[in-house]
C-alpha cells in the first residue's frame, strides 16, 4: 500500500457516498432553481460576519450571533461535499498502482478543467448569474474527478476484459 492509497476510504464507503451525493445534487438543484426552502428548514444557527450584523451607523458592530435561517442547501451543500468526498476517494476493489495513477490524473485533469470553465466564466458571465455560477463551482471540481475518473476506469476495465 503506497502513501496514497493509504488516505483512500474503504471501499464499502463509495456505496454510502452515493446514498449522500444523489439526493444532495437532486434537491439542491432543484431547491436552488425554484427558490423552495420549505419551512420545516428554518433553524437557529451560528453566524459569522452575516450582512444583517454589520451596522456602520455609529452602533458598531457584531461578528457573531444566532439567527434564524433556512439550511436546507447548507444541508446539500454538505451532502454533495461528503457523498463526493466519499464516492472519489473510496479504494476500488482491486487499487493498485495504475488505478492510483488513473486517480491521480483524473483529479488533475478536474482540476485544470474547473479553472478553465471559471475563467470563462469570470470572462463572459457577470451580475446574479455569475452568482450561481461560483456556487456551482464549489462542488463541479469534485463532480468533474468522480466523472473523469469512473469514466477512464470503465473503459479501461472494458479494453481488459476478454470479450473485446
């Protein structure tokens, strides 16, 4: 087991990865497209630096406080960052050390296509829209790895087997 391998999570964990990452993409999207944030999501929580606390009319200022807020794509957010975490970096049945080098480049390969993607976007995309498109960018480097690297594992895996 080399130091890489070594970080990775068992294998039982991709299975758990998926079970958090679907359903956090799902209703994410789809709660952040719709504007729905059904109420049942509205907790106390603790917030830093919030705009609602920082008050430059001579009463000063407030860094942190309890406010009320809905969590739900907090909660995704989460769900989509620990699924992803989990489904990318999980050992696969057989991790050897061209599958570690199949890893390796598929996150580098994310990695230069997330950014390519951002500076296109910082180029051409401007007012709210650019919004969305950083809160996408949050989770697309991870998203892109898990895609690349199933992808080059399964075509690899198909040109191994003895029926091609």
């Amino acid at each position: 087991m080399n130091r890489i391998t070594g970080l990775l999570f068992p294998h039982r964990f991709k299975r758990l990865g998926l079970f958090l990452l679907i359903p956090g993409l799902v209703v994410g999207f789809y709660a952040l497209m719709t504007s729905t944030e059904p109420n049942v999501f509205k907790w106390p929580v603790l917030s830093f630096f919030d705009e609602e606390l920082i008050n430059f009319n001579g009463e000063g200022f407030q860094w942190v406080a309890v406010i009320w807020d809905n969590v739900l794509l907090e909660l995704c957010g989460l769900l989509i960052i620990v699924g992803g975490i989990f489904v990318g970096f999980s050992r696969e049945p057989e991790e050897d050390e061209y599958i570690a080098k199949l890893r390796w480049e598929s996150l580098v390969w994310a990695t230069y296509v997330n950014y390519i993607v951002l500076a296109l976007a910082i180029l051409f995309i401007y007012k709210g829209t650019f919004l969305y498109v950083m809160i996408f960018n949050m989770f697309t480097v991870l998203l892109f790895f898990i895609i690349r690297f199933n992808w080059v594992l399964r075509a690899m895996k198909k040109n191994m087997s003895p029926e091609s």
